[in-house]
C-alpha cells in the first residue's frame, strides 16, 4: 500500500520560511533579553562596587578611632602601672622600716 503526497513545492518553502521567521524571532528576543541581563549586570557591579567602597570608607574611620582609643588607654595603663610601682615601693620601704626599726 502506497501513498501519494502532492504538496506543491512553494507551500512546502513557505511554511519553512514562516518557521526560520519564528525562530530568527525568538533567537532576537534571546539576545535582547541576554544584552539586558549584562547591563543589569554591569550596573549591579557598580553598584556593589560602590557600596563595598563606601563600607571600606566607613571602617577605616572606625579602626582609626579605636586605634586612638587602645594608644589612649595605653598611655593610662603606664601612668597607672608608675603609680602603682610608687605606692608598692612605699609600702615594701614602710614594712621594711617598721620591721627592722630604721
């Protein structure tokens, strides 16, 4: 059993051109859609870029301040440590007197 097909040949053509058509289409958007994407891309880069530049900013100033602040409570921590080497030295020198009767 056999079975006969006539198709002209332009309807054939035809319909091919009407799908590469659809898909030169499709394959347009595809690419509009991926350039759209690199530029959000781009601009969200910036955007942390900036951001990152910003925090980075924000931190140096607070590390400086801490850094004054330690250098501050070193100063102290010396000045306390002197005073307190004085007072033992006075208390050793009374303790030794008082003990040996000088």
């Amino acid at each position: 059993m056999t079975t006969t097909i006539e198709t002209d040949l332009k309807d054939v053509l035809a319909r091919l051109d009407q799908r590469f058509d659809r898909l030169e289409q499709r394959l347009d958007k595809i690419d509009s859609d991926i350039t759209d994407l690199k530029i959000n891309q781009v601009r969200m880069e910036e955007k942390l870029s900036g951001q990152i530049n910003a925090l980075d900013e924000r931190l140096s100033g607070q590390i400086s301040v801490l850094d004054e602040k330690v250098t501050g409570f070193g100063k102290r921590l010396e000045n306390q440590e002197f005073t307190n080497r004085g007072i033992f030295i006075a208390l050793i020198k009374g303790k030794v007197r008082s003990c040996c009767n000088f």
